[in-house]
C-alpha cells in the first residue's frame, strides 16, 4: 500500500513537473511594455501596454498555455476570437477580421487574427455578463508549439493597440521554444 501512494504522489509530481515543462515558450518583450504578475495560472505572462494620449484606458498582452491538448485548434479559436468582436453598422466580425501567418525566428507556425469593433466578449468564461468597449481592436494569436499551442492576445483601445502593433510583431517573432 506504501509504495502505491508513493506511485501515485510520484505521477502528480511528474505529471505537474511535466506540464510546467511544456509551457517554455519565451519571448522578447518590447521596450515600455510593463510586465505583471499573471492573474492566473494558465496565463504565462502579462503585460501592460500604456495608452496613447486620447484613450481611455491601457491595452494588455497577455501568454497563455492550457495544456499540450488544451485549448482547441486553430480554426475555433479564429472564430471565437471572432465572435468577441461586434461591429457598429450591423457587419459580420468575419467580414472585418483579417487572418494572417508568420514564422517566429525559432521556427513556429504563428496565426495572428485582427479584428476591431466592440469587444463583448465575456467578462469570465460562463459569464452572462459581456464587456461593452467599444473601439477596440484586438490581435489573438495562436502558436503551434512542440508541447501544445500557446495563445497570446494584445487587446485595447484601437489607437494603443495601432501604436505597439509594430513591437507586437517583433515580439510574435521572437518566440522561442
């Protein structure tokens, strides 16, 4: 009986050891950009990037990594992406949103989606309650990694998120795994 629970207290270890060890993604983060202490544990990094003047609030760049099988493909997380975003004549998010792919410097398959409008997404995943920010601009990425995908969002007011678009790039493509 010991030496079971010593088994099963070892794959926990393993287990957490190698979840932590597939989220080893690194990037170059732009000068200004101010890092935070992640709000949670499936985010791996955060950042504030400071408005420019006529804003009303910060834009965020925020890592995630849910897991090696975690988090859904490419194309559903275009589309929710997507659906956070509602335009102000009427217009499909879709019809506005622009897809793109890079290659980060290491190698890794990078989607970046842009879209602008107003972001409802909601407050907390399950949550009736949306946001209502309207002039917003968001650029959600999904990166293929060897240990699962990885997810980076830079989301704010459209005149910050215009402004760090260029050193946001640069830190896309600094990605390392």
């Amino acid at each position: 009986m010991r030496m079971l629970i010593s088994a099963t207290v070892l794959a926990a270890a393993v287990s957490a050891t190698a979840f932590a060890s597939l989220a080893t993604i690194q990037f170059d983060a732009p000068k200004g950009w101010i890092s935070k202490t992640p709000s949670s544990s499936m985010r791996l990094a955060e950042y504030t990037v400071p408005k420019v003047a006529g804003d009303s609030e910060d834009a965020t760049v925020t890592v995630f990594f849910f897991g090696a099988t975690q988090g859904g493909n490419v194309q559903a997380n275009i589309d929710r992406w997507i659906s956070q975003m509602a335009q102000p004549d009427g217009k499909a998010s879709k019809d506005v949103a622009r897809t793109t792919t890079l290659t980060s410097a290491s190698g890794l398959k990078i989607t970046v989606v842009d879209v602008s409008g107003t972001y409802v997404a909601e407050v907390a995943p399950g949550s009736t309650e949306r946001f209502n920010k309207t002039g917003f601009r968001q650029l959600a990425v999904y990166i293929e990694t060897p240990g699962g995908p990885h997810f980076v969002k830079l989301l704010g007011p459209a005149a910050t998120v215009a402004k760090t678009t260029d050193a946001f790039t640069a830190f896309l493509k600094s990605a390392r795994y």
